[in-house]
C-alpha cells in the first residue's frame, strides 16, 4: 500500500480546518521570523502576570489568532505583523512554542525532522543556507519543500490546540 505523502497530509488538514495551508505556511513563518528576530535583538518584554490575568490574556490572543489566522496575508499582513509581536510579549508564548513543537514529532514519518528544521532555522544561532542544509542532511530543494512543510504543520497544530482550547472555554462557561 503506497503511503500519502506527509505534506498532502498536513493541507488535508488545514482544509478541515477551512484554512489555507499556504496561508498557514505563512502565518507561521512570520511568527518564526519575528521570534528569531526578537530573540537576536534580546527584548526583555516578558514580565510575569497573575495566574487570572495569564488565563484572560490567553482567552484573549486565541480568540484573536483564530480570527486572524482565516484571514489572507496580502489582505492583513500588518495586523497578522502586530498580533504576532504582541503574543511574542506574552510570557506564555516559548511554553506554548515548545509544546507543538514537541507534538510535531509524533507526525509520522516526518515529525522530528520537522522539528529540527524549524528549530535550527528560527529558534537557535543564525545558520547560513549551508549551515543549516547540513545540519538536516537535506539538499536546498528538499530542505525548502520539507520546511514549508514544517511550517504548515506547526500552524495546523497550534490552529488546532486553540480550538480545541476554545471549546473547552465554552463547555466549562468561561466564554459564549
């Protein structure tokens, strides 16, 4: 039995989501893209909150990534820009990183190498283009398709962990 491509897979499920996994790519991208950027620039944002303020601030940016993350980039780049800063402030945000980073691999067969392109590409020292091709043993066409990959599937997941997260808001009350 011939296996389906991981990648088909991943846009099967950004398309149960209603969601564009172009757009997912890209969403996701600027969110690593202004992560590494914010980490080489050192900005000390994250100061600690309240357990009660962490839950209404989280309620809060979820609420707002899944109505952005629906939207087109080259129709709402800009807001897409400043909601990304703004959960990049929360001192929430590496947990949650870390989280769908660790459940990316358990994606079959492509999981870890997923990881571990997207963390050597945005969340470790700056890696030039042969730097980073070796460190994945991946040749440039191979390590660009399997990093859109990467990035889409980091998108679907944490899409997914925000409504799932919602959903459980709304059977418990919190929220309508």
């Amino acid at each position: 039995m011939r296996q389906i491509d991981p990648y088909k897979r991943i846009c099967f499920m950004c398309e149960q989501a209603e969601l564009d996994p172009k757009e997912v790519c890209l969403l996701s991208k600027t969110l690593f893209t202004l992560y590494q950027d914010s980490k080489i620039a050192g900005n000390p944002w994250k100061s600690p909150i309240s357990k009660e303020k962490e839950d209404k601030q989280k309620r809060r940016m979820r609420r707002e990534f899944l109505d952005i993350a629906r939207h087109q980039i080259k129709d709402s780049f800009e807001e897409q820009k400043a909601f990304v800063w703004d959960a990049l402030a929360c001192p929430w945000i590496d947990e949650k990183i870390t989280m769908i980073m660790n459940k990316m691999e358990q994606f079959p067969p492509d999981g870890a190498l997923y990881k571990k392109i997207l963390e050597a590409s945005y969340l470790s020292e700056y890696k030039t283009e042969v730097q980073l091709f070796n460190e994945c043993n991946l040749r440039k066409t191979a390590f660009y398709k399997k990093r859109e990959a990467a990035l889409t599937l980091f998108g679907i997941l944490i899409w997914n962990y925000a409504e799932s997260r919602e959903q459980e808001d709304r059977d418990n009350g919190i929220i309508d």
